[in-house]
C-alpha cells in the first residue's frame, strides 16, 4: 500500500509540474541539430527569392513579360547563327581541337594539294574482234594495250580555259613525287608500246613478285586487273 501510494505521489508531482510549465510557458527548448540549421537557412532562402518573385510579377506584371521575353530572345540568339550557315556536321569540327596536331595537318594539306578531288575509273575489256582476232578473252594482250593507250593520250591531250589560261590534266591531277598519281597498268611499261609488242613482255612485267608506280608506291596488279 505505502508503495501505491509513492507511486501515486510521484505521478501527480509530475503531472502538476508539466501543468504548471505549460502555464508559464518555461519548457525546455528542443535542440536542432547542423542539417536541420541547413535545411531552415535553404528553405527560409528560397522562400524569401519567391515571395520577391512573386511580388514582383504581381505588382509589375507588364515588366515581368517583357524580361522573360528578352531573356528567351538573348538564349535564342545562337539559333540564328545555325539557320544562316547549317548545322555543323564536319567530324573535325565537332570532334577534334582547334589547337591540335591534327587540325594543323589537316591545314597544309588543304594548302598544298587542296580539300578536294575527283577519281575518274576507266575500265577496259575485251571485244568481239579482239576476240575473234587472238581466240582469246585474255586482256594482257597487245591490242588491248593499244587500246588503252590510244585512251590515255587522249586524256593527256584534254584542255580547258580558266581564268585566261589553257589547262591539261598534268596541270590539275593529284600529284605525287611531282607526277600524276594514276593507277593505269601502263605506267608499269613507261607508256612505252614497244614495251607490250607482245604477249610475252606483258606477262614478264606483271608476273613480277613486286610492283612500283611511277611515284614509287606498290602497285597491286590483282585490284588493276580486277583479280
């Protein structure tokens, strides 16, 4: 019983302490810790940025209009500059530095040898008289090479004008080492006929284990005669 009755005092002492501090108003203040200092300073922050936001387009809605539409047209301004000259789509533009070794490279040869050039491909084969003439579909054949040959001077002999001045393809072919750059089987008998007067020299010549352009790069006889 006496115990009951500690108890019982102890209850009511705390009971009547509570009551008596929620009249004062004397609690004991719970302590915050760093995040939730943090976290009040950011919310109280952007609280106080959108209330002016706000404040602002409420009183001044017309000056409001006119700042979102300047600050759209100023991020717009590079769309213009992409309509008048297209989208960039050069890998060395996109991809590559300004500022380096390869961009440099990429510059000289563009001065030296220009930044374009066309590829003309003539092929050759055999025909009904060269045919019946040697019973044969061979093209390492001396006809055929006259053939040939009779094509290339042509095409040594084309001119144009430019700017005042006559032009021939020796003058606007790629060049290397100083000479034309051309894969033409002739260049490997020095456009010589005497060099292909027969079946045999021209088997002699292409038969070899290596072979060497005019401009002393390997010649690859199987691409040339399509093997």
């Amino acid at each position: 019983a006496n115990k009951t009755g500690a108890q019982t005092q102890s209850r009511s002492v705390t009971q009547g302490n509570m009551a008596e501090d929620l009249k004062t108003g004397e609690t004991e203040p719970m302590r915050s810790g760093m995040f939730d200092n943090v976290g009040n300073l950011l919310n109280q922050t952007l609280s106080n940025g959108f209330y002016k936001v706000g404040m602002f387009v409420g009183t001044r809605p017309l000056a409001s209009l006119c700042t979102a539409l300047l600050i759209t047209i100023s991020c717009g301004m590079g769309l213009i500059e992409l309509v008048r000259v297209g989208e960039e789509t050069r890998d060395d533009k996109l991809w590559v530095p300004d500022n380096s070794q390869a961009q440099d490279d990429k510059k000289f040869v563009e001065k030296y040898y220009g930044n374009e050039f066309r590829v003309a491909v003539f092929t050759s084969n055999t025909n009904k008289d060269t045919e019946e003439a040697t019973g044969s579909k061979n093209i390492l054949q001396p006809t055929v090479f006259d053939e040939l040959y009779t094509t290339w001077k042509v095409m040594q002999n084309v001119s144009v004008e430019y700017n005042g001045t006559t032009l021939f393809l020796n003058d606007v072919c790629y060049k290397r080492n100083g000479m034309c750059s051309d894969l033409s089987i002739l260049q490997l008998f020095n456009y010589n006929p005497a060099n292909w007067s027969s079946t045999e020299k021209i088997l002699a010549v292409v038969n070899q284990d290596t072979l060497y352009t005019k401009s002393n790069d390997k010649f690859d006889i199987d691409f040339i005669l399509g093997g």
